[in-house]
C-alpha cells in the first residue's frame, strides 16, 4: 500500500540553524532518503521552499482567487514529503520514525487513494 509522509516543522527553527546544522540536517535527509530507494520502500519525494515562496489557488464563483502563502495559518509548515510503499500502517510509521525532521516537528501520515479508472 503506498502512503505519504508529510513532513512539517516550525520554519522558525530552521532559520535559527546555523549553516552548518542545516547542512547536516539535509545530509541526514539525503542518506534517509538513499536508504530507503535503496530498501524499495520510497517511491518518490521532495523537499519544498520555504512557505514564504508558496501561492494558494482557489476557484470561486468560477474565477480563480491566488494569494500569496500556504492555505493554512498553521505553527508548523508543510516541508517535504516521502511517498512510500508499504506493506501496512504500522510499516509505514516505523519508516516515518526514521525520518530526520521528526525530531523537529511532525510527520503525518495518509494513506494514498487509488481513484477509479
């Protein structure tokens, strides 16, 4: 079954890093990431700018409505995802344990809906 994990921390944080500490971060992300191609349990995934960079589409009374930033006010920000193969759930958070950031902020996992063809 394939699940996404979406990973979110607090932007704040990131920018309080150092260079160095971001570095290291994104070298953890890397070698996570390596790893987990490598088992056949990551299909695809990506890292995103920052939310500051991030426009919201939306269609109202049929004409499009844009604005600067994410949806949602929120205190932690949408930075990356892993789209993972999985046998089940419980595989699918042991994956995402594993993931660096989760130390900084959260991974929420969903399952991925198949639509009809």
């Amino acid at each position: 079954m394939k699940y996404v994990c979406l990973v979110y921390y607090d932007e704040k944080i990131i920018r309080d890093m150092s260079e160095q500490q971001w570095l290291d971060l994104n070298k953890e992300c890397i070698a996570f990431g390596e790893q987990v191609r490598g088992s056949g349990h990551c299909i695809g995934g990506n890292a995103l700018q920052m939310t500051d960079t991030a426009s919201t589409v939306r269609i109202r009374a049929g004409q499009l409505q844009l604005s600067d930033g994410p949806f949602a006010e929120t205190k932690e920000q949408l930075a990356g995802f892993y789209l993972m193969e999985a046998k089940d759930l419980n595989e699918a958070i042991q994956l995402a344990g594993r993931i660096p950031p989760a130390r900084l902020g959260s991974i929420e996992i969903r399952p991925v809906r198949e639509l009809p063809k």
